[in-house]
C-alpha cells in the first residue's frame, strides 16, 4: 500500500475544510431563514383590546341587547397574509354560513398571483382591509416612512381588485403592541406609527381571540376550534385572528366549526368596520 505523502495530506485536510465550511454554511443558512421565518409569523401575545372595552360601551348606550335582554355578542373573523389558494373556499364556507370577515390582505412575493381574489372578497360583501405589501419586519419597522412606503405599494397593487379609496383599516404585522419591530425601528416606533396611521385617517385594530394558526406548532384543526374557544370565553365582542395563507389549510378545516360554534353561542358575524359604526 502506498504511503500518505505530504501533499496528499494537505489535500486531503483542505478538502475536508472546504465540505465542513460548506455544511457549516448551509447550517447557517437555514437557521437564518427559519428565524425569518418565525420573526415574520409573530404575532404579539399582548395585543391591544382596547376596542372591546369601547364597542361594548357604546352597545350599552345605545341600548344593544337581543331579543332575551343580554348584550348583543359580535364575532369579527379576521383573515390576514391572503389572498391565498385557499381563498375560494374560505370565501364558500362564509357563503353556506351567511357570514362576513374582514381581510387583511398582503402582496407578498407568496401570493402576488392571488391578488385577482380580492374582486372576489369585495364582490361577497366582505371588507377589505391593509396589512403590508412585503410583511417583512426588517424592512418596514426600520422607519415610519418605511412602513407608509410599503402600505402606498400595496395600494397600487390592490387598485385593479378593489376601490382603495374606501379601505381605511389597517392591522399592522405582528400586533399593535409587538416588540419585533423595536429591533429596527427604536421602542417608538409603534406607538409612533399609531399617531401618524390616526392623523392619515386610518383606522387600526388588533384582536382578543388567536387561532394561532400560523405557529411554529401547526395546530390542526380541532386545536384551532379549541384555541378559539379558549380566548373567546366570556367576551361579548370577539374579534378573532385568522390567517388566509397557502399554509393554513387546517384553519379552512376548522372554520365550519368555528362559525357554528359561535352561532351556537348566539354571536352575530359582522365585519370590523361595521363593528365599529
């Protein structure tokens, strides 16, 4: 058997290098993307509910109560990230169960080819609400200039599908309250954004129920169901986060359910802004 020389070494060690590099760098790599991916499903675990405490007192004043006398229950289902291939479905469901929702709609390189969807949404009645064009938290949480930068692209893009001149909602990515953005943006940042979004005349909200639909758990769709009457127990007003995206089809699964389980305790389906009239 021929012996090792030197040189044979010193090739063999360097390309051991180089294959260890390139697994370290694919390691790396994916440990980053997966952090993306996670930083950009995050959703605040505090979010704010202000609009419950609100909305439940103007009921009050205005003498909103059903037939038996107890306050009116209100349920706002919410759908943010889609369009997505799942849309016309969501949409059917909602059609069987005389609902309507709310979407928080995105123009992200994912659903792009959806957008035409968004007709659809607004030709069942539904509204049409802003989320982010890119939903990328590094991005448009650097400024506030950043983030209108990103909301004006998704207004162009939204134009061919839906009258933006009447779409005056908006949900910021993450929550009104999430911390993410404080890595980009300063601790201000939020509240900066909720004072210019009020002197643009929009109007923002959060929610108070989570399907937690878009975790890193994957819940199907008996989990979901079980998410949402968790966090749904005791409120009068619920306005729960959904999420319309080509990776959610467990929460399509579970929305007949979700909708008769709030029809069975006597809520009524509206969208946020007739919610808020």
């Amino acid at each position: 058997m021929r012996r090792e020389s030197q040189n044979d070494r010193v090739r063999r060690v360097f390309a051991l290098c180089l294959l260890a590099s390139a697994v370290l760098g694919g390691v790396v790599g994916l440990v980053w993307a997966e952090a993306k991916r996670r930083e950009n499903l995050y959703e605040t675990s505090t979010p704010d509910t202000s609009f419950a405490v609100r909305a439940l007192a103007m009921s009050e004043l205005e003498g909103g109560e059903g037939e038996s006398g107890a306050t009116m229950r209100i349920c706002c289902l919410t759908f943010d990230d889609g369009p997505s291939r799942n849309t016309p479905e969501i949409l059917r469901i909602l059609a069987d169960h005389h609902a309507k929702a709310t979407f928080f709609v995105t123009a992200q390189d994912a659903n792009r080819k959806y957008l035409p969807y968004v007709a659809d949404i607004a030709g069942a009645g539904h509204q049409i609400a802003l989320h982010s064009a890119s939903h990328n938290y590094s991005e448009i949480y650097r400024s506030t200039s950043a983030f209108w930068l990103d909301i004006k692209e998704l207004r162009q893009v939204l134009q061919p599908y839906a009258d933006v001149e009447t779409i005056h909602w908006l949900r910021f990515p993450g929550g009104s309250t999430n911390t993410v953005s404080h890595r980009y943006g300063g601790s201000s940042i939020m509240q900066d954004l909720k004072t210019e979004a009020e002197e643009k005349g929009y109007r923002w909200i959060d929610w108070n129920v989570c399907a937690e639909d878009a975790t890193a758990s994957h819940p199907n769709a008996a989990q979901i169901l079980k998410n949402i009457q968790k966090d749904a127990e005791g409120q009068p007003l619920c306005v729960v986060l959904l999420h319309d995206t080509n990776a959610t089809g467990q929460t399509v699964k579970a929305l007949p359910d979700i909708l008769d389980w709030f029809s069975g305790q006597g809520y009524r389906f509206c969208t946020v802004e007739e919610m808020a009239e």
